[in-house]
C-alpha cells in the first residue's frame, strides 16, 4: 500500500468505526456484533503502529469519550452568509430577470442561464478547509457572525474530513445540514417513547442537533450535508455554478439535487412546479427553488444587498393551510402599546407544527376577514412567519354565535384606547406604567438580538417583574452587583431556581454590559428603531459621547438640535425621528440609569482618522491575489475609506489587481492615483 492507499484505508476506519460507536453508544441497534466492531479497532491501530506518522487528527483510536465543549466560539465570515431575496410568483421571478439584466447592463432580449436548485430547509454552515483537511464549521449566526460547530460536525456523514482529489490549499465550502424525513420521524419516535419534547420539523431537528454542546448527542442523530454554495477560496475553481458544483462534488461532497439549468422564465417556472408537484418523493424538506445565475463572472458586479446577493432569487413555495375553529379571540398589548387581537384555536397540526393561535393583525384584519367566534377557519403557516387567518367558511357559521368585539379599555392597565382614524392600530398610550408594555420592553430588552441575556427569558422577566425585582432595564444589572446578595437570594427562593441558575445569570448579566451604542438604543425598544436604523445615527456621530450627551441634554428648547441633526442623515425618516423625540422625553432617566452600568464599545467609531486610507474615496479594479474582492472592501471600510465602483475626479485611488477594466485609463485621463495591490495593502 502506498502512502495515499493507507490514509484512505484509515479515514474509512474512522468513518465506519465513528457510524458504529453512535449506533451503539446510543442505544439504537447495533448493526454488527462486538466482535466484528473489536476487528475494525484492531485493524485501524494496527495501521497506525505502523504507520505513527499517518495517524488521523479525528483518529477514533484518539477518542475516549467524546469532548465536552463548554460553549461554541464565534467565528467570522471573511465573506458573509447572506440571506436570500424571496419571490412568491411568475411575476415576480420575471421581475427579478429584468432586473438582474438591467444591472448588468444586458439587452432584454438576450437570456441569461439560470440554475435553479432546491431550496433544502436546514441549518446552513459553512467548512474551511486548509490543505485538504477540516479546519473549521460554522453555523450562518447572523451572517457575520458564526458560531464554531466544529467539533459537532465532524461525525456528519456528508462532511469529509478530508477532501478528495485536487484541491486549492484553501476552501471554504457552504451548504445545509438537514435532516432526512425518515430520520426526523425515527428521532420523534424515540423521543415520544422516551417522553421527550418532539422536534417541530426536520430543520428544527437538524438545528436542534447540531447546536449541542455535546458532539456525542450530534454524533448520534443522522444528519446529511448538501454543498451548494462557496467563500474564500485560494484559486479559481470555475467559471460557471455547474463547473463549481462538479468541482466541488469531485472533492467530496454531496450537491444538493435535482437542478435545471434554465434559459428562460418558462424553463424555470416549469422546473419550479414539477419539484413543487414531486416534493413528496424528495426524503429531505425542501420550502422552495433557488435561482442562481450560471455565469459567475456577474456575482462580483452584481454584489449584494445588506441581507442577500444580487445573483440568485428563492422562489418559495405557498404556505401551508390548516383548517379549524375559531374558539375565541384575545387581546394582547404590545411593547409599544398596540393591542393585537389574537385568535385562540383548536389545536390543528400544518407542516408538522402545532398551531394554538394566529394572529389577526388589527382591527381592520378582523372586519376585512368578517369573523364571528366559532367559525371555521383556514389557517396559514409560512416558514417561521407566525400563522395567520386567511379565510372562514360561511357554510359552516353556527347559528348561535359570539361577535368579536374590540376593547375600548386596555386589557392591561384599564387606560381608555386611543382610537386614531388613520392608524389601523390602537394603542395603550400608557407606556409608563401599563404593565404588559413595561414587561413587553423588559422582554425585548434581554432577548437574543438586544443584549442577549442568557437565563433571563420570557417566563423569568415576568416572574422577576412580579415580584418588583426589575422595572426598568437598569434594574437587571442591579441584580449582579456584588452587594445585591438580598436581591440574588430573592431569586433563588422563587420557584425553578437554584444556585447555580442564580450565578449564571449574574455572569451573564455582567458579561452582557459592554455594547455599542447602536445596540443599546436598538434594545431600548424605542417603535420604528431598528437595528440598522440605530447603527446608522450613532456612526453619523464622531463618538457614542456626542450622542449620549444630545439625547441627556434634551429638552424642549434645543430639541431642534437633535432633530436636525437627525435629518441631515441620508435614510433617517420623520417617523424614526418622531418616535426617538417623544420616546427620550419620557425615558431620559431610564436611559441615564442604565448607561451607569454600561461600558460602551467604541468599535463603531474605531476607524482611526489618522489613518492614511481614513475618509479616502478608493475604487478597486480586477482580481485580487492575496485578499478576495469583498475581503478588501471590508477592510477598507474598517478603516474609514469610502469605496466607490466608479471613478470620478473626487476619487483618490485606484487600486489595481489582475486583469483590470477600463477603469485604468479613466483613472490616467482624471489623474487619479493608481495602486497595485501590494502597494494598497502596505497602508495595513
Ligand atoms: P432564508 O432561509 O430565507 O434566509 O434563505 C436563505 C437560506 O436558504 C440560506 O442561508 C441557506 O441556508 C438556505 N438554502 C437552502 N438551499 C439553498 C440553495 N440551494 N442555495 C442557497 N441557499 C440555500
Ligand atoms: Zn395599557
């Protein structure tokens, strides 16, 4: 056996001794008698007596046990997983073809190849791999940020560890962890026997699975890996997505199937319905189509919105319907005050999901739909969208019935409901004191995409409110001062408490106190203030001082400051403006409280000024050898140089890589600096 023979021999013994040890340690069947599972052990050390040199990384002589990891590490994306832009119909596939042409500057007549793909509903992540071999999984996170799931997917049977073949030294290889449907319904079986919570569908499954902190528990549920997708990687491995998809099938990996290459909208739409009608005969979930273009010299002019690229387009699938009744409909008040009414169903199952309540949206949801307590309804489930009424059945009202009728007081605090003709929603103006809404805002304060407070959800805010533990976001870091010992054992004498939960939250909570400004004024849950919206006023600041100081200083004779400030900003509208003055009118001291307990990162204003590249406007043109196109934006941004794709005679630079366009003469004829990219990079 020659060098290349002996380390296949032995990433077969792994692989097949690792599919035993889950069949076995996990109490499923075994599918071999010990012995025959001894012989493969003997066989796999043997080889590496012999060979000590070759021994695998992953080797299952070197694993005792499996790890424990404590908590998953973030990882960032040099490229971002991004999202995908969503289209329902013909129309709007259409739409998307014309307007991928017009970008690209292309003639409508002329057609592009799109491939289209099934959408599989899984866990994305994305593989590293250095010199053939896995370095690193990461699970999408927020697109940024990912976390490390290394260790969970190395027992994945569609994952080598290795790669096949040739490969560039390095390559990142993205794609969907899923669950099979069959595998799905053994797991629920057994979970049902053994009086465990099921799992709503099989992505919840595979989500669910693969976000263990004990790769064993992993290891012992089949998961699959389809590739259909890439990031970094060192060398050009095609030209076009089927050239990449056979590439990257020839190092290992399973393509996700069946795809079309289309070259028009009927191809396409085709495509979509015979998958749509056969979806059944699939044995993985899949909840639409995926276009991409062909040609993958777009995908770089295309580029990408914040969430998605320009390149490709999900044509999902229509939603699920479920039918059944009507039994009653409550009101519920909002963080921001608006009572949504919520109908209460008998519980119905659509795509695997238990369905109790859908949401009605407002009162005109109501009228529009024309429902009375006790009608039938047909009830829509759309991926994670909460369900909603889409329609009721006439023919089956029952004589007797309750109209729906709409409070006049809030169900909350008893404050007479402002009733507003042009606004379908009403409201609780009651925010300072209507306890779901001061709930409500403790709730979004602590959730995952505020300050992620772990071991602080919905359940212990309100047990926490109830016995006045917190009112207000400050209260919550009162908690974990270190004299706050009457308070921490408040806690632990309430019920589901223990010593351990009480110390992992106080480390949570302190361990939650340093953010950036942007985030904190997003998690103050002020209405019409998102994310984006927060980040893009605090960076039109030189420093998170400067605002902190316009909001505190406040009042009525130089709010105009602030407002025009605000309103010089590209994107800011009148409501965000609106809504941010009247909410620090009444919230300035909740504010100044919690900022006592805050330390802000300043990260979002690190951009060092006495940089070189800093305020530069900068243009790039070509290839890249050492960093790939996205990558060099990216940090060029970070410094505060602003990156243009046309050259004008404000531009400063030209950055030159391999094979540049015509932006070159332009640059000689404006007199515009050009940089080749080492040159570029030295600035670093
Ligand atoms: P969404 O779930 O709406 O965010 O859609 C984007 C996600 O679809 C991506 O992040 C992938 O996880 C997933 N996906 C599933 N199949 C594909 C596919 N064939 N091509 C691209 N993305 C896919
Ligand atoms: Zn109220």
């Amino acid at each position: 056996m020659n060098k290349e023979e002996i380390i296949k021999k032995l990433k077969h013994l792994a692989r097949e001794i690792e599919y035993h040890n889950n069949l076995y340690y996990n109490n499923d069947n075994p599918e071999i008698s010990d012995a025959e599972y001894d012989q493969l052990k003997i066989e796999n050390d043997k080889l590496e007596k012999k060979f000590p040199d070759l021994v695998l990384d992953n080797s299952p002589s070197k694993k005792v046990g499996a790890e424990l990891i404590s908590e998953f590490k973030k990882i960032e994306h040099k490229v971002p997983m991004l999202s995908l832009g969503n289209t329902f119909t013909k129309k709007d596939v259409e739409n998307f073809i014309v307007k991928t042409k017009r970008f690209l500057q292309i003639d409508k007549s002329i057609n592009l190849e799109f491939l289209a793909e099934p959408k599989i509903d899984g866990l994305s992540a994305t593989l590293i791999y250095k010199n053939g071999k896995l370095d690193v999984g990461a699970t999408r996170g927020d697109g940024r940020k990912g976390e490390n799931i290394t260790e969970n997917i190395k027992s994945i049977e569609g994952i080598p560890l290795f790669l096949d073949g040739k490969f560039p030294s390095e390559i990142e290889i993205r794609g969907e962890i899923y669950m099979s449907n069959i595998e799905f319904e053994k797991l629920n079986a057994s979970r049902l026997k053994n009086a465990l919570p099921l799992f709503a569908n099989p992505r919840n499954a595979a989500a669910g699975s693969v976000r263990q902190l004990d790769p064993k528990i992993t290891a012992s549920r089949k998961l699959g890996f389809f590739a259909y997708n890439w990031g970094v990687i060192s060398e050009n491995i095609g030209v076009t997505l089927l050239e990449i998809r056979e590439f990257i099938k020839s190092i290992g990996f399973n393509l996700n199937h069946p795809v079309k290459l289309c070259s028009n909208l009927e191809q396409m739409i085709d495509f979509y319905k015979y998958i749509y009608e056969n979806r059944s005969k699939l044995d993985f979930d899949i909840d639409g189509i995926v276009y991409k273009l062909n040609d993958i010299s777009f995908y770089d002019r295309l580029g990408s919105t914040d969430h998605s690229p320009r390149y490709a387009v999900s044509h999902k699938f229509p939603a699920e319907l479920g039918i059944t009744t009507l039994r009653n409909v409550k009101f519920q008040v909002g963080r921001t005050g608006a009572i949504t009414p919520v109908a209460e169903l008998t519980p119905v199952t659509i795509g695997g999901v238990r369905i109790k309540r859908a949401s009605l949206h407002n009162k005109d949801e109501i009228h529009r739909l024309g429902l009375v307590i006790g009608d039938t309804v047909s009830v829509k489930r759309a991926g994670d969208v909460i369900p909603q009424i889409v329609d009721y059945n006439h023919k089956l009202r029952p004589l007797k019935y309750e109209n729906i009728s709409f409070p006049e007081y809030c169900p909350s605090c008893g404050n007479p409901l402002k009733i507003d003709k042009n606004d379908p929603i009403i409201r609780c103006l009651n925010h300072m004191s209507c306890k779901e809404q001061i709930v409500g805002q403790l709730i979004h304060f602590v959730s995952r995409n505020a300050f992620n407070i772990e071991g602080l959800g919905e359940k212990q805010v309100i047990e926490l409110f109830n016995t006045k533990l917190i009112r207000e976001p400050a209260d919550i870091f009162a908690l974990a001062l270190p004299d706050a010992i009457i308070k921490q054992e408040k806690i632990l004498s309430l019920p589901g408490w223990g010593k351990l939960s009480v110390t992992n939250l106080i480390n949570s909570i302190n361990k939650s106190k340093i953010q950036t400004l942007d985030k904190i004024l997003y998690s103050l849950g002020i209405r019409h203030l998102g994310l984006g919206t927060a980040k893009l006023i605090t960076k039109n600041y030189t420093s998170s001082a400067d605002l902190i100081d316009r909001i505190l200083g406040l009042d009525e004779d130089n709010k105009y400051k602030l407002i025009n400030e605000l309103e010089n900003i590209n994107g800011i509208g009148e409501k965000v403006i609106i809504s941010l003055i009247s909410y620090f009118k009444e919230n300035k001291l909740l504010f100044s409280n919690l900022l006592k307990y805050l330390t802000i990162n300043e990260s979002l204003f690190s951009a060092d000024t006495s940089h070189y590249l800093y305020g530069k406007r900068i243009v790039f043109t070509g290839k890249f050898e050492h960093l790939s196109r996205t990558e060099i934006k990216n940090k060029s941004e970070k410094i505060g140089a602003l990156i243009s794709s046309q050259i004008s005679n404000k531009t400063d630079f030209l950055v030159v890589g391999l094979k540049p366009g015509s932006k070159v003469n332009k640059a000689q004829q404006l007199s515009v600096n050009i940089l080749t990219e080492k040159e570029f990079l030295s600035y670093f």
